[in-house]
C-alpha cells in the first residue's frame, strides 16, 4: 500500500472528538515510512485543519465529503461546489420544514440562528416523550456540532455571502419522522447527492461528489494506482471509497452494512482502530479475520 485515506468521526476520532495519540503516532510511523495518509471527511477543510493541529498530524485533506481536495500545505488542489440556486433550494426546504443545518464553504460554516432553538425544542421532545433515551449520547451527537471552527450564525440562507463556495449542506434532527422526511426528500432528487454521516445527519451536495471520486483523484495526482490504496471508515458516506480502494476497512463500530462490504474490520474508534490497521498494513500482518461467509452465501 502506498496510501492511507482515513475517515474522521467515528473513525480517527475518539468519542470526545479528538486524535488519540495512538493514532497520531501511527500515522507519524506511516509517513515516516513512506505510507502516504490523507484524512478524507465530511467536515469543511478548515475545522479539519484545527483538529489535525491539535492532533499534532499534518495530511492532505479530502474535506465535505469529497467536494474539496488540499494538500498538506494547504493548497487547494480541486473542488466541486453545488450550484447556488440547488444549494438555495436545499436549504429553503430544511428551513421551511424547521430542520436544523449547517452550510460548509471555503469560508466556514454557516447555520440559521433559528437552528439552536430547533435542536431544544427536538431534545425536550425527545426526552419527554422517552424518558428512557441515553442521555449522555444525545448531548454528544449535540455537541459535535457546536464544536467546529469557523462558526457563522445568520438569519436564512439568504446571508450567505454570494462568493462564498456551498460545497455540503448537513441536515441534523433528533426526530426519527423528521431524519425520515428529509431523506426521502433529497435521496428522490437528481440535482444534489444524498449520503448519512451519522445516525441523525442526512447531507447533500454535488451529484459527482463522493469521497471515492475525490481519492481517485488524489490518488492521481500522488501518481498512486487505486489497488495501492487503503480506504478506512465507520459509516455511508464511506461507502464509495472502501469500493474503490485496493484495500476497504470497516471499524469495529462501524454500521453492519459498512462492515459486510469491506474487505477487513479493524478495531472500534476509542481502541484506536486505525492506529491497529495502519500497523497491520506497514507490518503485513492481517488487520482482521477473514470474514465468514453463511451457508449458501455468495
């Protein structure tokens, strides 16, 4: 393997959102050794830049789920934006249907003010009606998301400044019906592609978008062949680079439909899985166990 695309949450992310310093040091040891890394998410390029600095790694990045490509200076190498007025009626439909989102740009994420209020009133709802719901687990899928850099409240979608790139629009509800309603919304349009991130996310963006496009793109411009590459994720919006790469591995935590169509399963993201499979993959040892396959399967 000549390179190493890794997802951020869920993945290279502990549960409080940070680079373990097991995963730091593994990826340290690949490019030490020639295994070139790069961090391949749906978060905006400049959130990505803060926990990378924090993390104490630098790596080029494939930002908002592949519609943004920069190198490990900083360099934009590509981007695909979705067209402004696709963009526009994306987010007047979240609005008017009062689902909490946030727009990533070149320039930082851009939220409704109206959004805050939306995601209280979703919580109290929630926890009212089931008393039984893990809190804590809650509060964090919350907290991700007043954690991001580059933070910019406005009144609609309508002050979002004009040279500003809409590259991903990430909708978040706590309500199963209203994560329903929206999915089924966008996943029925041509003009933007539809991937989940998470259990309460839903995102659009460019139809050409996806974070395999993006590797392969990468992948050209480092002058590595796509079977020399190693692809590592947790949810859907991995999906087209563990297909594309040589190489797909699913975390330990990942969604069960992850883990069935990759080729290896590493450990969960707080037991550092991605520090265990760049070792394994440096090491030429196997990452996981062959995975067993049902009487009669294929």
């Amino acid at each position: 393997m000549k390179l190493f695309a890794t997802d951020l949450d869920g993945t290279l992310l502990n549960r409080d959102s940070q680079i373990s310093p097991e995963n730091a040091a593994a990826i340290h040891r690949a490019q030490q050794e020639g295994l070139k890394v790069t961090i391949a998410t749906g978060r905006v390029y400049s959130d990505v830049v803060g926990i990378c600095q924090e993390g104490g790694i630098n790596t080029p990045v494939i930002g908002s789920n592949g519609a943004t490509i920069h190198d490990a200076d900083g360099n934009r190498l590509y981007h695909l934006p979705l067209e402004r007025e696709t963009a526009a009626s994306v987010m007047q439909w979240l609005e008017d249907h009062e689902c909490y989102y946030e727009a990533s740009t070149q320039q930082g994420i851009y939220a409704p003010i109206s959004s805050h209020d939306t995601m209280l009133a979703e919580m109290d709802r929630i926890l009212g009606t089931s008393p039984g719901e893990d809190v804590e687990r809650l509060i964090r899928a919350v907290k991700k998301h007043y954690d991001k850099k580059d933070y910019h409240r406005v009144q609609s979608h309508q002050e979002i400044p004009a040279e500003a790139y809409i590259y991903n629009i990430m909708a978040f509800s706590l309500d199963p019906d209203q994560l329903q309603k929206g999915r089924a919304h966008f996943a029925s349009r041509s003009d933007v592609a539809m991937v989940v991130s998470s259990e309460h996310n839903f995102e659009m963006q460019h139809p050409e978008v996806s974070k395999g496009n993006a590797l392969t793109k990468l992948a050209a411009h480092l002058n590595v062949s796509m079977e020399d590459t190693a692809a590592i994720g947790d949810n859907f919006n991995d999906v087209s680079m563990l297909k594309m790469a040589g190489l797909g591995i699913a975390m330990g935590n990942g969604e069960p439909e992850i883990q069935a169509l990759a080729q290896a399963i590493t450990l969960t993201n707080v037991e550092h899985g991605v520090a265990h499979a760049i070792h394994s993959v440096l090491d030429g040892k196997p990452i996981s166990r062959p995975k067993i396959v049902a009487e009669g399967g294929q």
